[in-house]
C-alpha cells in the first residue's frame, strides 16, 4: 500500500475529482479527512465509503473562511493524530465574459480557489513542520496556464496557484516538505455535466487522446504526488490533460 499509514486531508471531497482520490487514497492504506462545505453530500460519501471498508472521516469546511478552515485542521489533528498529506482540490467556476463578470463572482472565484489553497496549506503547515515532513498537491488548472475564453476569474486563481506552489517548494523544501500541483485538462465531473453535448464534443476533438478525462485520471496524479515515490519531486506542475495544450 503506497499510503499506509498517512493521514491525508482532501478538500472538495464529497463529489467529483475530490471523491475519486478519497477512494483511491484510503484504498492506498490512508486515513482520508473528507473535508467539503457540503454536509449532506460529503457524510453520506463518507459513509458509502466506510461501507466499502475504508477509513475515512468527513469533516465541514468552508475554504474561503478561515476560521472554518482552523477549526478544520484542529480537528483532524485532535481526531487523526497527524497530518502527512493535504490536497488542495476545492474549487468553483463562476464563468462569465470579462464585459459581463460581475465583481462578486470574479471575489467568490478567487476567495475558493486562490485564498482557499493559501488559508488550508496555512493552517496545516505547523503539523508538517512539526514532523519535518509533508506532501502538499494544490489543484491548477490548463486555464491557468494558458487562459481561457470566459474564465477571467478561474484562470487568474488557478495561475496564482501555480506562482504559490513554486514559492512554496522553495521555501518548504528544506523542511521536509514537497510542494506540487496538478493540472487537469477537461474531466468529466457535476461541473461539465452541465455542459451542451455539442460543446462536449468540440472539446472532446481538442484532445489527442480523444475523451475527456475521469475523475480517476486526476487521483492517480494526486496519489503519485503525495506517494514517496515522489520524494524528489519538488515544485512541479504535472499536465492531466490528455495532451490538449501541446
């Protein structure tokens, strides 16, 4: 087991890409805080998971509050004695012409998918200092990185991501501590669903491997980050894309 034995917290864990590496990470032999906003969603994922025989624990949160966010960490701390492995995966989208974005919904995007990541990885790093040890896997985005029509607020937290998760590897490396991010291309989740079929399948036709991405393709590269496989990996922005931007 590649886990065994780690604690790991998963943010945006009750649904999607977050889902799918709560199952992988505690089929790895992890501990899983299941952290999400959503109660409801998130206890009954939880339990579908202990049913499977599992160990994992939800626990609420609120990424853009950070005293939701301490409150969080101090009680996965208090309920799981440790904390090895934290991802950063939580985010909305909240899209929109820069001519039409609203000031509240560019806020909203940037206080859960760019202060969110900077509030979490705050309030858990004095366990992993503690310890000199730790895996951090933020959540970037292609959009991130090559900007995309519409995504005014997405793309700019998702690239403010990435400049955090280089700061980070320099500063924390020494430490003990890995910091990496993900960046996931289309994938298949409750936020594409919503998608028209033929948007679908222009965006399908955009990647060389010819799909969109599943959930599981993405918990494959968080579980490889936060593995020891990856001891000597260290400010890395890993492409889940299908090769879409080459």
């Amino acid at each position: 087991m590649r886990l065994k034995d780690k604690v790991a917290i998963i943010t945006g864990a009750a649904n999607g890409i977050g889902l799918a590496a709560a199952e992988r990470f505690a089929g790895e032999g992890a501990a899983v805080a299941m952290a999400d906003y959503d109660a409801d969603m998130g206890i009954t994922r939880a339990q579908e998971l202990k049913e499977k025989g599992l160990n994992v624990q939800f626990f609420q949160v609120n990424v853009a509050d950070r005293q939701s966010i301490d409150s969080m960490a101090e009680a996965v701390k208090a309920e799981l004695g440790k904390v090895d492995i934290l991802i950063n995966n939580a985010g909305i989208t909240r899209d929109g012409m820069l001519s039409k974005l609203s000031p509240d919904d560019f806020q909203a995007v940037m206080d859960v998918n760019l202060s969110g990541v900077f509030h979490c990885t705050q309030a858990v790093l004095p366990f992993m200092l503690e310890q000199g040890r730790g895996k951090i896997i933020n959540t970037s985005s292609v959009s991130g990185i090559y900007g995309n029509v519409g995504q005014t607020n997405y793309a700019a937290a998702k690239a403010g991501v990435v400049g955090m998760t280089k700061t980070w590897a320099k500063e924390l490396g020494r430490k003990g501590i890995n910091v990496n991010a993900v960046a996931p291309g289309f994938i298949s989740t409750g936020m594409t669903a919503k998608v028209p079929e033929k948007v679908i399948g222009q965006m399908q036709g955009m990647v060389p491997l010819g799909r969109l991405g599943k959930p599981e393709d993405i918990a494959n590269a968080y579980l490889f980050l936060a593995s020891d496989e990856s001891d000597y990996v260290n400010g890395t922005v890993l492409h889940v894309d299908g090769g879409i931007m080459m």
